[in-house]
C-alpha cells in the first residue's frame, strides 16, 4: 500500500495498480489447474469398479448360506436318490468361492490403498489452494484500500480539474478487484468439489474395511 502512495510519477503508478494482484492471480490459476484433474476423474467415476467388487463380494459370501441346515424334503429325497452330501457339496463350493473372494478382497486392498494416496492428494491440493484465497483476498483488500485513496486524491486541489489520470488508475483497479474475485469465487467452487470427493472416497474407504472384516469372518 506505501509503495502506491509514495509513487509520485502517474503513470507509472497507474502501470502498477494494472498489475495489482497479478503474480497471485497466476498461482491461483497453477491451483486451480492442478484441482482439475480429481474432479475430472470424479466425474469420470474413476472409482465405479469398487462398488462393483463390494456388491460381487457380498454375492459371493451370500452364496455360502449353508442350505443343507435347512432343505426341504424334496430336495433331501432328491440328494438321497443322487447319494449327494450335502457337507461335501458345501465344502467344494466353500473352496471355489473362497478363492474368488480372496481375490476380489486383494483387489479391494488395491483399491482402499489409491482411495487413501488420493486423499492425501487432495488434502495438499486444498492447502495450496487455500492459501492462493487467502493471497488473493489480502490483495482484493488493498485494492479497495486503493480505490478509496483514489477518490478521495480525486477531491485534492492538485486534481480536481483534471482527474483523468487518477481515474484510469481507478478503473485498472476495479478490474482487478474484479478478476480477483472471480478467481477467489472459482477456486473455492473447486474447493467444494475436492470436499465432495474426498467425502465419497472416505465413505467407500470405511465400506471397503467393514466388508473386508465382515467377510473374513463369515468365512471362518
């Protein structure tokens, strides 16, 4: 703020209220550049394999209900008449789907560790972003700070009949508090999307882990 009140040269005290903000305008747009990519991925629906693989998980543990508890009489006749037992069937169909499961929790296992190396992604995409805001509002601030000193040196003797020069400054400043402000509003409209994504990525994380338990223990 000195800097423009000690500048007695106009012009180029107006070449510097046109660059007001502009060094942190561009390490917004670096942010929001990098912020892109997740939220592309999430509507992309990166992720969609892993509820698949929940939902075949769960399939495949449902079919281990032992049946043979509790068949009804035609299909006990049924295993007599074939000499089927039922606790051999139901052991071979525990081996397969045993190692179906196994498989598919490998692939969970996979799937929570990139959900987890996302998340710590985001968390420092959001950090840098967030403090591009913080940047860029100090700086939205001072050009209001800017735009008052302007109008009021607009009343001062010295250029009351001709204030053009100070209103050309007024003019770059609004239009950078302007572009500041809408970088300021796009950013924390990013920041919102992160937050959702890492919202989801944290619920199917705590999914894929109760499913994981839950299974293995139905399988012992």
């Amino acid at each position: 703020m000195n800097k423009f009140k000690e500048n007695s040269n106009t012009q180029e005290l107006v070449q510097q209220l046109s660059l007001l903000g502009e060094d942190e305008q561009k390490l917004a747009g670096d942010s929001l550049e990098s912020l892109k990519r997740p939220v592309q991925d999430m509507l992309q629906n990166k992720n969609s394999e892993l509820p698949e693989q929940l939902f075949e998980l769960r399939q495949h543990v449902s079919t281990l209900e032992p049946e043979h508890l509790n068949e009804g009489f035609l299909q006990k006749t049924w295993n007599k008449i074939t000499r089927r037992n039922p606790i051999e069937q139901y052991a071979k169909k525990y081996q397969t789907v045993e190692a179906q499961v196994e498989n598919i929790i490998e692939a969970l296992l996979k799937g929570k560790d990139k959900l987890q190396e996302d998340n710590l992604m985001l968390e420092q995409l959001r950090d840098t972003a967030t403090s591009r805001i913080i940047n860029l509002e100090k700086q939205i601030e001072t050009g209001k700070q800017l735009n008052t000193m302007l109008e009021e040196e607009m009343t001062a003797e010295n250029w009351r009949d001709n204030p053009q020069e100070l209103q050309k400054g007024q003019r770059k400043v609004i239009t950078r508090i302007k572009n500041m402000t809408q970088a300021v509003m796009v950013l924390q409209q990013s920041l919102a999307s992160v937050d959702l994504i890492k919202e989801n990525n944290d619920k199917l994380e705590e999914a894929i882990f109760n499913a994981i338990t839950i299974r293995k223990t139905s399988l012992r």
